[in-house]
C-alpha cells in the first residue's frame, strides 16, 4: 500500500488531529477492516493520505446517518471503470439501475446532493409519462 504520493507519512496522533477522529476510533475502524492497516506497528505504525481521505469518506458517510455495515458496502464498491485503486467513490442511486458516482476527493462533491435531487425527479418524471 502507498502511504502517501509525497511521502508524507503520519502517527496516529498527527492523523487523528487532521481527520477529526480520534486515536481510539481510528484503530476501531482498523480492526472493523474500515480503515487500511497502517504500515508498522504500535507506536512506530504510520499512515498516509489514504487513510486521511478514507476518514474523512466515512465521516461522511456518518453524517448522512449510515451505519457501519452500509458504510463498509460502500467502501467496498468502486465504479467498474475505476483503475486507480487508491480513490474513494461515493455513490447514489437515482432509480432502479442508474448509478451516479462521485470521487470522494471531488471539489464540487458538496453540491453533487442537489444533482441527486434533480436527477431523481426526472427520472421519476420519465416514468410517470
């Protein structure tokens, strides 16, 4: 696993203080398998960005009042097309078979809740014609 494309790598205190999440929670979701193993052990384990960034998925995925089981659903899935491997996606379902994928790093994935909103409608008006 690629800590970090700088080479920046974190304790579990520098990623706790960046993500807003505490020490505590994050070997929780460690040992829930949310959360990569860091690379080492103990207080010599570091993390990188993808940890950063995984935290910050599932601290959103909380507030939109997921539980842990969907969140790891989620965290599992990634669009077929997605070759990268280190990239987060969030999903929404707009209709039964139509899927709109967002990058978990996008600038505008803030706003993408009103793009659900209004892809939801006309679909739901297409099917009433």
């Amino acid at each position: 696993m690629a800590l970090d494309t700088h080479g920046e790598t974190l304790s579990i205190h520098e990623l706790a203080e960046r993500s807003g999440v505490p020490p505590r929670r994050i070997r929780y979701y460690v040992a829930q398998g949310l959360l990569p193993p860091p690379r080492g052990r103990g207080p010599s384990a570091r993390y990188g960005s993808v940890h950063l960034e995984r935290l910050r998925l599932i601290k959103e995925l909380r507030e939109r009042r997921l539980g842990l089981d969907e969140i790891r659903e989620r965290l599992a899935q990634a669009p077929p097309e997605a070759s990268d491997g280190c990239s987060l996606w969030l999903q929404w379902e707009l209709a039964p078979g139509v899927l709109l994928w967002v990058r978990a790093d996008a600038p505008e994935r803030e706003r993408v809740a009103v793009l659900v909103d209004v892809g939801r409608k006309l679909l739901q008006r297409n099917e009433a014609s």
